[in-house]
C-alpha cells in the first residue's frame, strides 16, 4: 500500500482530529474503538494480497457475489486459493 501512496509514511491519524470520532475517552474505556474497525485494518492484508493476478481474478469476482443472493451460503472466495 505504501509503495502506491507514499504520503502515508508521515501520516499520523490515531492522533489526528479526523480519528477523533473513533475512539472513546471516557475514563474506562480510555483509547479504545467504540465501533468494530476490522474491516478497514491494514494489517489483516499480507504481501500477497497485492500480487496482481490475485486483485484481477479477485475483483472479476467480488461483483458476482456481491449482487448475487447469499441465502442460504454466501460461501468463500474462489480466489486467492494455494498463492503461498
């Protein structure tokens, strides 16, 4: 991801006012989420998630599942099998 934005090197948001909205201050709970932010964590993504193969098979995949009914299994992902 850095490599296609580099500016993110400098950013610093979990201090930044446009963070500020996510996180609660009240004494207890001092620091932590108040909303569940997995989905947006960088982190969970590994190396091979930027392979380009992977992100060409994976986004001719993802508007078929994404507009295709999920009941009664919405299942996994085809793609992205044994890249390791």
């Amino acid at each position: 991801m850095l490599h296609r934005i580099p500016s993110l090197k400098e950013a610093t948001f979990e201090r930044s006012i446009f963070m500020r909205w996510s996180v609660d201050n009240r004494r207890k709970h001092r620091g932590f989420a108040q909303q569940d932010f997995h989905n947006l964590d960088i982190n969970r993504f590994l190396g091979l998630h930027n392979n380009r193969r992977f992100l060409r098979n994976r986004s001719m995949e993802v508007p078929g599942r994404h507009y295709s009914i999920s009941y009664p299994y919405f299942g996994e992902f085809n793609t992205g099998r044994n890249i390791r």
